[in-house]
C-alpha cells in the first residue's frame, strides 16, 4: 500500500523561515531529509521512502500555499492513493505555539492550502498533521503567517517541538493513522 505525506508551504527563499512554512521546516528536521533522492514533478518536488510497512511518497508542493492540492492530486492519482492515505502536515492557527497534533478530517479553519486540498482530492477527510503557531493579537492573520518565527522560537521547534513531533511522525509511518490518533492527538511539546 503507497501512501503520500504532503508537506503544506511556500516555495522560495523569502518564505522559508515564515510561520506557514513550518511543515517545510519539520520535513528539514527528519533524519532522513539528507538521503532523500528528489526528483521534480507533479508541480512540486517529491522523493519514496521504502520502509516495512510499504512505499511512503513524500511531497512539497511548489505551486505554493493556495494550490497545494493540484500538486498532491496530481501526485495521488497517478499512484492511486486514497485521500485517507494522504497525511497532510501544515501549520494550524487554532494551536498555540509549541503544540502539534494528528487528526483525521475536520474544518479548514480558513488554510488555503487545506481548502486546495479538498477541492482536489474532493474531500477534506484526510489525516493531518499540525503544527501550531497560534493567532496573532491583531487582525492581520496573512502578515502573520508569512512572517518568520523568531529566533527563540525556531530555538523552541529544534529542540523541542520537533523531537517530539519526530517521534510521532515515525509512528505514523510505522503503523497508519490507528498508531497515533490516541497518544499524539494533542501534543504541548514544551511542557
């Protein structure tokens, strides 16, 4: 059984550090990220992971943030995975920062990349794994989002939020959905 994980951000330099990138910015984190072989395709970059429990399909999409799901469907048709086997990592305003957390459908809560994603998967019951940033104190949410985290707080993802997030990534990889809804359903990685 392929499955696809698709990590929700924006493609270019500027955006790396931003707060809607973070999904990017976990996938940098992974143990295996260094001996990932990327290939482009599918309007985004992708690479195959083959572990034990079958072939996961990892993808960025580089269509950024509101067409997200052209990529993912694109990528998804094309090896026949069902949406409840696409894991969709993004940033989550409703978690305050230092949280993360799987979950299985649900609103889009107003993330573009979510809302492209049910459009063309035609569905938004997808398993999803994310990360909070929290909402901002004033009523710019876009500038928000696109800003960079600072430089406590990309402290707090590596040696925090990350490590732990890591593990139960692993888990999902190792056993679907089932493995993790439980025990990581809501995780405060700073406590």
């Amino acid at each position: 059984m392929a499955r696809l994980c698709v990590f929700l951000g924006n493609h270019g330099r500027k955006y790396r550090d931003n707060r809607h990138n973070v999904a990017w910015q976990f996938l940098a984190s992974l143990e295996v990220y260094p001996s990932l072989s990327w290939q482009r395709g599918f309007k985004g970059s992708y690479a195959q992971l083959d572990l034990p429990s079958g072939r996961v399909w990892i993808l960025t999409p580089e269509t950024y943030m509101n067409l997200s799901g052209e990529s993912a469907a694109e990528l998804a048709r094309f090896h026949k995975i069902e949406p409840a086997d696409i894991l969709v990592v993004h940033d989550e305003l409703e978690l305050g920062f230092g949280f993360f957390g799987f979950k299985m459908g649900g609103g889009l809560g107003g993330h573009n990349g979510l809302r492209s994603m049910k459009e063309r998967l035609g569905t938004a019951d997808f398993p999803r794994l994310r990360f909070g940033i929290g909402r901002p104190d004033h009523d710019d949410v876009a500038g928000y989002v696109l800003s960079d985290f600072g430089a406590d707080q990309r402290e707090l993802l590596a040696c925090s939020v990350f490590p732990r997030a890591r593990a139960a990534f692993h888990a999902y990889l190792d056993g679907g959905f089932a493995a993790v809804d439980q025990e990581f359903r809501k995780v405060n990685a700073l406590a």
